[in-house]
C-alpha cells in the first residue's frame, strides 16, 4: 500500500515543476548571486578610495582633525561602514538592473520599455538624496549637534560616521517615493487620482519619515528634509499621472 505522505510529496514536487516555480526561484537565485558579487566588487572597490570620502565626510565637522577615536577598533569599524555604504552606491545600478531583469520576463512588451528607464532614475534620485544630505542637511544639523546647550562635544568617529551614512542612506531611500509612485501607477495599483486625494495623510507620514531620518528633533532640520520630500510627492503625482495618462485620455 504506498505512503500517503510521499504521495502528497511526489504530487507537490510535480506540480511545482509543472507551474515553472522551479524555473522562477532558480532564476531569482541566479540573479541574487550576480548582485552579490556586484557588491561585493563594488565594495573592494571603494576601499581604494575610503580614506578620501572619510575626508568628505568630516567636512561638515571641521575635518578629519576634529574627530577622535576612542576604542581600539573605532576606526577600523569606521572604514568598514564607509566602505560598505560606499560600495552598495557604487553597486546600486547593477543591483536594480539584476532585480528588474528577473521581473521584466512576466512584463507586456509595452511595460518592458519603461522599465529600462528605471535604473538610471534610481539611481539618480538615490544620489540627489545623498548630495541633498551632505550640501544642505549636514552644515544645519552638525553645527547644531555640537554646540547643543553651549556644550562643545568632540565627535567620536564611529558615532559620526554611523550617523552621517545612516542619515544618507536613508535620506537616500526616502527620495525613491517618485519612482515608486510611478512603478506602482504602471502596475494600476495607485493612480494620481487616489495620491492627490490622500495628500493630507501623505503630509503626516513625510512629518513622521522626517522625524525619523532626522536626528536632531528640531523643526529647523525637520523641515529642511519635509520640503524636498513634499516637493517628491507632487513631483509622484505627476509621475502617476504620466503612466497612466494613456487610460485618462
């Protein structure tokens, strides 16, 4: 009398490789190794170049010279993190293109040419978020930070360098809400419509997304990163209403 688990097991097995599952998890699998070693390059690449964005980086605290290092592996840990984030940016391209190659064989013919445009404005939009950071954010918040209550605090390296790569990446991360927006109107699960409706509730999460990425707490800083993701949202609406502008007409 055969085995009722190892009959429902032989049934699974043959209908995972008859629906092409298989297929579409091996693929995955393919393309998440080649955007693992892309970052990987991308990282042993940036560590030629680590010391010379550490420079940059402290800039905004009065240079290198005014950091200082307190544990014995506080500046390895730093050239780590600055090698790791620097490395994924560098990386950024070939990681989106790998992800979008996997989706892009289920896309219709048409979906599939605006697809291609979506890696150059990642990456665009995630290096405006970094640049926003560094040029406006940092020279308002530092300054801040440092003399809060007429306390004159000398930066840890560590500290500083975790707090000024996370505040890029994530400021980063936050400038992708066009694309976004775009992507998901593409795919007919937002319009601009339903973004323009919903504009008070987006004010209240980009408040809160600005709380978050900010790490002073002030209105000042606060509001230097509500303008531009506000100026996003618009900017999102527009993006949704240009993909499906073709149904409006």
């Amino acid at each position: 009398m055969p085995n009722t688990s190892d009959f429902n097991l032989n049934s699974l097995k043959k209908l995972i490789v008859d629906s092409g599952i298989w297929e579409h998890i091996d693929e995955l699998k393919h393309r998440l190794i080649k955007a693992i070693i892309g970052l990987v390059l991308g990282i042993v690449l940036s560590f030629f170049f680590t010391e010379q964005i550490l420079t940059i980086l402290a800039e905004p605290a009065g240079g290198v010279d005014a950091l200082q290092a307190i544990q014995v592996t506080e500046t390895i840990s730093a050239y780590m993190r600055i090698s790791l984030i620097s490395g994924f940016i560098i990386s950024l391209p070939w990681i989106v293109y790998q992800l979008l190659a996997f989706v892009r064989p289920g896309l219709e013919p048409n979906e599939r040419k605006w697809i291609n445009g979506v890696i150059p404005a990642i990456t665009i939009l995630f290096l405006s978020g970094v640049a926003f950071t560094y040029f406006i954010m940092l020279p308002a918040a530092i300054p801040f930070l440092l003399q809060f209550m007429g306390i004159q605090t000398v930066p840890q390296v560590s500290d500083y360098i975790n707090f000024v790569t996370s505040l890029m990446f994530w400021t980063g991360v936050a400038f992708q809400a066009p694309i976004i927006a775009f992507v998901l109107a593409k795919l007919r699960l937002i319009s601009a419509k339903d973004l323009t409706k919903h504009w008070r509730i987006a004010i209240v999460l980009i408040a809160i997304a600005a709380a978050v990425i900010t790490p002073t707490g002030d209105p000042i800083n606060m509001g230097l990163l509500m303008v531009p993701l506000s100026a996003l949202y618009v900017f999102s609406i527009f993006l949704a209403w240009f993909a499906r502008k073709n149904e409006e007409d």
